[in-house]
C-alpha cells in the first residue's frame, strides 16, 4: 500500500521544503511530488532532469466567433467579471468559465473552448523520481493541479514499485493544501516560534482536524523566541497533535541552498543529525500503522 506524507507550513518561509528535500533525500526509494504550484521552488535543491511534460486544461474559457457576433452587447451585460471587451474580445485573464455569455448570445456566436493553465512534469533526480508542475500566470485552477500533480505521482508509485510518496505541499489553507492533504497518510506541519506562524499553525491544524488526517509539528528555529515555542509545544498537547522534533536556528539550510544541496548532503552535523532523527520517528510511525 502506497503511503503519502505531505509537508506544509501554514505560513511561508519555514523551512518547508528544506525538511522536504532533507526527507526525499533520506527516503531512499520514494516518489517526491511539489504540490507547491503556485511558487515551485523544490527543483532548485533536486535538480531534475524532465522525462516527460504534460499540458494541463485548468478550465474552459469562453471564444467568440466575430464572423457570428451581431454586437448585440448582451454577453457584456451578462458577464460578471468584464472578460469581454469593448471590441467584443474574450480576456481569457478574467474570463473564470461560467458559460452566461454562451447561455444568453442570441447568435451562437461563443463557445466554451479548452484552456491550457499550466504544465505537469515528470523528471528523475538523484534522490528518485519527481513529479513537478507549473501553473500559469493569473491561472486559478491550483487545486486541480495540485490534485493531478498527486495523481501523476500516484502513477509512478506503482511504476517504480514504490510505496512512499513525499509531498512538498503549498502555504496557506486554501483550495491547493486541501487537494495536497486530502487522503494523506500524514500531514507533517513545519512552524516556527513568531505570532504569524502560530497564527497560521492553529489555522493548518484545524483544517487537517477537518479531514482527520493524522498529523505532526516539527518547530524550526525554536531557539529565537523559547516562550513561544513552549506555548506552541502546549498548544499541540492539548489537540493532541505530536511534536515530533525541534530545529535550533542555523546558517546550514541558507549554505546549503546556496550550493544546490539538502542539509544532509551539505555537512554531516547536529543540524543534520536531528534532522535524521526526526524522519526516523516520522517514518517509522507511518510504516508501524
């Protein structure tokens, strides 16, 4: 049976993804997938090499047919978001798919026509097979992405014969980390000791409660603000939500990224050694269940 663990933050600029790459380095045989679609930052530490690209069709967007359109104008009164322009142009930017111009033009001029949104990697780096994405500019169809990104992941799991997938998910609790948290195995939240991470903390944790997926805390920097990384420590004590490690605040993740590589590559430390301490712990819990 194929496992999932999907690493989020809540806020950005945690340390997600640096436990992420640290972790699909650790792994040994995993499928990593960047569910992060909207800023993918993953292949800067993984260095993939693309196998295979797929187009992504987010939704469909409206298309006039100027050789049909009488100019009536009623498209324009029916649009809700001022996609159609004074020259009767459809700005596929603000047009969000709703079809009431095709419903109310009295001509047959517009169609809903297929639009691409973004992209679907599937690449090899040193550490296992990577699935990646891109989402266009302005697109908003992230969650569906994010949910074809794991689908594609999910593919290769089974072609390579693997039974972990490591998922480096997006900030926030919108659309995107629902479709990166649905049906985990493990949610692992990385936070931080400041009032905006706890904040968002309290936030993540809630809606991964929502879903009653399993989840964990590991504290990065716990080191800069010790009271508030003993009320975080409390907090998640009493929603019964596992600490499973705390980082202290360290130039190595900053040095490392420079160089292209995961914190383990970088330099065999106690940075490095807790680090493998706290997947250890993770993975040896998920595979016990």
């Amino acid at each position: 049976m194929i496992k999932q663990i999907t690493v989020i933050s809540g806020k950005g600029g945690t340390g997600k993804t640096t436990l992420t790459a640290a972790f699909a380095s650790l792994a040994g045989n995993a499928i990593i997938a960047d569910c992060d679609v909207d800023a993918a930052n993953l292949h800067l530490l993984l260095h993939p090499v693309m196998t295979s690209k797929l187009d992504f069709y987010g939704m469909k967007v409206a298309s006039i047919d100027q050789n049909r359109c009488s100019v009536c104008g009623l498209c324009r009164k029916g649009c809700r978001f001022g996609a159609i322009t004074e020259n009767f142009v459809i700005d596929a930017h603000a047009c969000e798919g709703c079809g009431v111009c095709a419903l109310v033009c009295t001509q047959e001029a517009i169609v809903m026509k297929e639009h691409k949104s973004g992209e679907i990697y599937r690449s090899m780096t040193r550490f296992g097979p990577f699935v990646h994405a891109r989402l266009g500019i302005g697109e908003e169809t992230g969650g569906k992405l994010v949910s074809m990104v794991r689908k594609n992941a999910t593919e290769m799991a089974a072609l390579h014969n693997t039974d972990l997938i490591i998922i480096d998910g997006p900030p926030g609790i919108g659309c995107s980390v629902i479709a990166s948290i649905s049906g985990a195995d493990l949610v692992f939240i990385v936070t931080e000791p400041s009032v905006s991470a706890i904040h968002d903390l309290e936030r993540v944790i809630e809606v991964a409660a929502h879903f009653r997926i399993k989840t964990v805390v590991c504290i990065n920097r716990y080191d800069i603000n010790k009271e508030k990384t003993a009320y975080i420590e409390e907090y998640c004590r009493k929603k019964d939500v596992n600490v499973v490690g705390k980082l202290p605040l360290s130039e190595i993740p900053t040095k490392a990224m420079l160089e292209g590589k995961t914190v383990i590559e970088y330099k065999d430390d106690s940075f490095a050694g807790t680090v493998q301490d706290i997947w250890h712990r993770v993975h040896s819990g998920l595979i016990s269940e």
